[in-house]
C-alpha cells in the first residue's frame, strides 16, 4: 500500500490485490471515518426524518440522522450523540441493526441502529446544519427520501 495523500479527514492510498485468476488488480482507495446511522421511531411508530440542506447540492433532502464516527471510537456512543445533535432526541433503547459497506474503492462502513423509546435530550446542532426534524410513517419516509433530487447514501 502506498499512500498518495493525507489531509481534511482523508487518506488516499494506492493498493493491490491478487484475483482469483492471478492478475494483480491496482486501485486508488479513500478512507475517512466511518459513520453512524439511526432508524429512529417516536411512541406512535413513526420514524424521525431529516429535511436537510446541502450547500453543494444546492438543495433540502430528506434523509436519516447520519453522522461521522470521529468525536468517540463507539459507534453506539456516535449514533446517540448524532441523534441527539440532529433531531433533539435521545434513544433509551438503541440497537445495532446491520453494518453495510460503501464501494470497494471508498473503505468505509456505515453502522446502521434502531432507536426508540425516545425522551427530548438535545445537544447544540454544528453551526453549518440547516435541519429540520419530521415524523413520518414509514411507507411515508420512503416516498419522502426517494422524491429528493438526489438521495444520500447510507
């Protein structure tokens, strides 16, 4: 592995992997922190939602509360501080769900959790964050994320 750059939270590497077959396959690879994602649900069952601007998107998107794994080494410990950060709410019940993976050229993984049982504990949101909270049923939240311009990837 050989390192091609380092710097604002990203490391670029040149790596190499035998196939199968024998050939030597030679990609760029990025790495930044992981992230934390939370499926959040109110007593009546319905999800907390984001409609949140992206100022290089030029646009508001509808999208879980996700944040990066870079304050704590936890991910549970990332997936509550998040919550509360973005939507005002703390989970007394939160569950790991799923890990999933992004492409193989960007190494980083996404740790997906269950929040309920929720009680209004916010922390201060970044002064960057344009946020708004929304409950939604979830067939509701699906439509909501999938009519956005561009939908985030978790």
């Amino acid at each position: 592995m050989k390192e091609l750059f380092s710097g604002h939270g990203w490391t670029i590497t040149e790596e190499s992997a035998v196939m199968p077959n024998g050939v030597t396959k030679t990609v760029a690879r990025g790495k930044t922190s992981d992230s934390a994602a939370i499926l959040a649900f109110d007593d009546d069952g319905k999800i907390l939602l984001l409609r949140e601007y992206r100022p290089f998107w030029n646009d508001y998107i509808w999208m879980l509360p996700i944040g990066k794994i870079d304050k704590e080494a936890d991910p549970l410990l990332a997936a509550q501080r998040e919550l509360r950060e973005e939507t005002g709410f703390r989970a007394d019940v939160l569950e790991p769900y799923f890990v999933c993976y992004w492409i193989e050229r960007v190494n980083i993984k996404t740790h997906i959790f269950t929040a309920h049982n929720l009680c209004r504990d916010p922390l201060p949101q970044d002064a960057h964050e344009c946020i708004e909270v929304h409950h939604f049923h979830v067939d509701e939240a699906i439509d909501k994320v999938l009519s956005s311009s561009r939908v985030h990837g978790v």
